[in-house]
C-alpha cells in the first residue's frame, strides 16, 4: 500500500515537473507576491478610486482635470520639462560612452560619471542653491569681479529644474548607454575599418542601427524618470508656474484638498501618458535592426 502511495506521489511530481512547476519555478512565488502587494494591488486600488469622484458622475475627476487648465497644462509643462533633458541625457550620454570603452581607467571614470546617484535628488538641489542660487558662490564671484551688477536669477525657474535633472539623469542614462556600446563586437569595426570605412560612416552604418533598439529602452526608462519629477520641481523651479508639473497637482489634490479621488485620476492620467509615450518609442524601434550585435559579444 506504501509503494502505491510513493508510487502516485512521485507520478503526481513527475506531471507538475513536466508542466514547468518544479521546486526551482516555485521560487518566483515570493517575488509575484511582492509584485502584486507593491504594485498590482496599489495600482488597481488607484485606478478604482478615481472613478469614485467626491461629487458627480462615475467620470467627474477626469472631466475636472480636462476641463480646468490651471490642470490639465501640467501635462505640457511636465513635458516640456522631461522630453528635452531625456534627449539631452541621451545625445551626451553616446560620445561619452564611445569614449569611455576605450579607456584603461574605465571603473574609474564610470564610478565618477555614476556619483550624482548616490547623492539624491534633495542634496544636488541643496548644492545648486549653494552654487547658482541668488546669493551662492557663482553670483558673488560675478559681482565681486564686477562682471554683472545683481544676481543671476539660473534657479526657481524652468532652468534650475532642467539643470537638476540633468544632473541626476545622466548618470543614469549613461550606464544604460555604455552596456550597449560595449556590447557590440569591436570585429565589426575593425572590418569596415579594413574596408576603408570612415569613423562617420561606420557609426551610421553600424554602430547606430545596433544602438538604436538599445536606446529606446534608454530613453524609455531615462523619460519615465524624468516626468515623474518631484523635488526638484519644487525646491528648484517654480511650483505654482513654469514648473507646476503633474506630480505637484496630484501631491495638492491629496494632500491640500484631501481630495485622494482626484488625486488617483491625476495619477492615472500621469501613467497612461507615460504608458502611451513609452509605447510609441518602443513600437517604432522595431523599424531597426532587432538581430544579435554579432561576434562573441552579441
């Protein structure tokens, strides 16, 4: 009777093993369960607050947000603000790139390039107001030469929230960016080389159309956290002007009009514009080459 038993529970395994669900495969069971309690769950949570305005129809917190510009600018300003230092963090982040992979120092100049991310959003601002606020060390240095006769205003405007996400961001942007160059078998250069190819031409022909597929996830991921500005928006811009991003309407919406409907509809509206943004980049980087880098690097 044992036997049959050892027999029907061994058989039982086999199957599961069979179908993918091995000791091994159970493993991702606590990571999906991280997944769903720190993500899934808030964001269906979020997405049916929104639809439970304070006062009005099942769509009053979106009709609200589109019907009031004081709103829905916040939209383009938060734009305005991500899609350049994206692309600006992107183009600086490709030469440096090219020229880093051929250094012997490489960890070196990577570990310095890489430091603005440990220090913070919060503490880069504070070093900005140190530096280029009205009365840091920049503008006193200008006007003891005698060079201006009052400060600069470079901070609490657009500028001064452009700055610090280009310095919180290219870090970023560029570790993406070396991964992929470092990538691509250097074979494939020295074979154009040989063949007379220019260092323009084989970055046309070569190295970009492996790069680009590459690149938009960069940009992706360098967008996602460039519009999902916050701190810098506020300690370094202008919040009730040209820096009034979405983020700042969702944080007033909860915490200033304790309105925490509205305030999920502005989120949700802050998400699917990044869905939306991200899904188009990467729908068109299939219009490149999607194959393998080549050689023993691909």
């Amino acid at each position: 009777m044992s036997i049959a038993v050892d027999d029907e529970h061994i058989s039982t395994r086999m199957r599961l093993r069979a179908r993918g669900w091995d000791g091994v495969t159970l493993l991702i069971l606590p990571a999906v369960a991280l997944m769903l309690g720190l993500f899934i769950y808030p964001f269906l949570y979020g997405f049916w607050l929104s639809f439970q305005p304070k006062a009005g129809s099942l769509f009053a917190n979106y009709a609200r947000f589109f019907a009031d510009p004081y709103l829905y600018e916040t939209v383009a300003k938060t734009l305005w603000i991500a899609v350049p230092v994206t692309l600006l963090n992107l183009l600086a982040a490709i030469p440096v790139a090219f020229r880093v992979r051929l250094m012997q120092r490489q960890r070196w100049l990577t570990t310095l390039l890489v430091l603005p991310i440990t220090l913070g959003t919060v503490l880069v601002a504070e070093g900005l107001l140190n530096y280029l606020g009205p009365q840091g060390w920049l503008n006193r240095t200008l006007m003891l030469f005698g060079i201006i006769s009052s400060p600069v205003k470079l901070l609490h405007n657009y500028w001064g929230v452009f700055l610090s996400l280009v310095i919180t961001g290219f870090p970023f942007t560029f570790l993406l960016t070396l991964s992929y160059v470092t990538g691509i078998d250097p074979a494939l250069e020295q074979a154009a080389a040989t063949l007379g190819a220019k260092a323009a031409s084989r970055f046309r022909h070569i190295f970009l159309p492996l790069l680009v597929p590459g690149l938009a996830i960069t940009f992706c991921l360098s967008f996602v956290q460039a519009f999902s500005v916050f701190p810098s928006a506020v300690l370094l811009g202008a919040p009730a002007g040209p820096t009034r991003v979405i983020s700042i309407a969702a944080y007033q919406a909860a915490f200033e009009e304790y309105d925490y409907s509205l305030a999920s509809a502005i989120a949700m509206i802050m998400g699917f514009i990044q869905l939306a943004i991200v899904g188009g980049v990467l729908a068109l980087r299939g219009l490149f080459y999607r194959g393998p880098a080549g050689g023993g690097k691909g």
